[in-house]
C-alpha cells in the first residue's frame, strides 16, 4: 500500500509550504489525482487519518479533484477517454498514443491562516 507513503509526501509539502509563508496552520488542502495516477482512492482515504495525525493537516479539510484520463491517438489523432492503461483507440483500434491527462498526482492549493 503505497497510498501512506504519499500522503506522508502530501503531509511533507504542506509544511514545507506553510513554513515558507509562516502560517501555522492548513484550513484546505486540494489535490488533483488522475484515474491513471496508481493511487486508490479508497486506500488513501483509509490511511489519511494516520498520516495527518499531529500534523499541519490534521483538522484541515480535503478535497479530492479526480482528473479523467484522455489521449490522443497516434494513428488517426483522435483524441478520446481511457479507462484503463491498456485501452486502443475506439476508432482504429491502435495503442499508439500520447497520454494528455490523468496521470496526474498534485496538491492543486492549500488556503493557510
């Protein structure tokens, strides 16, 4: 379960962030995660209780913008909506393409005070 390690990289950015502005402390946390990202949601919900505990994080409020992963096909430049890592083109069928969106793992914003 490799969620933990992330959001202790999350808890990580946070402070160095708010030590940067000399906030004390997080009211939100936004992140982007892209359904290609290899993180589950569901696991990271699971342990981000133990990772923000006595942190920056602890009693701030998360919220979680799920990017939808696209790409454009190589063959016939049609762009269009993955599923899964594996998908071809639904026109031509080729797996040749160039991932646009959805890979993504990012702290979006964090509003301090």
């Amino acid at each position: 379960m490799h969620e933990l390690s992330i959001a202790i990289g999350i808890v990580n950015i946070a402070d160095k962030e708010c030590k940067k502005s000399g906030k004390e402390k997080v009211e939100l946390i936004e992140l982007e995660i892209g359904t290609l990202s290899g993180i589950q949601l569901d696991s990271l919900e699971y342990v981000w209780e133990a990772a923000v505990k006595d942190t920056i994080l602890e009693k701030s409020e998360r919220k979680i913008h799920q990017i939808q992963a696209q790409a454009i096909c190589l063959e016939c430049e049609l762009p269009y909506k993955l599923d899964h890592i594996y998908d071809g083109c639904p026109i031509c069928n080729s797996y040749f393409r160039n991932i646009i969106k959805g890979q993504e793992l990012r702290v979006k914003s964090l509003e301090v005070s």
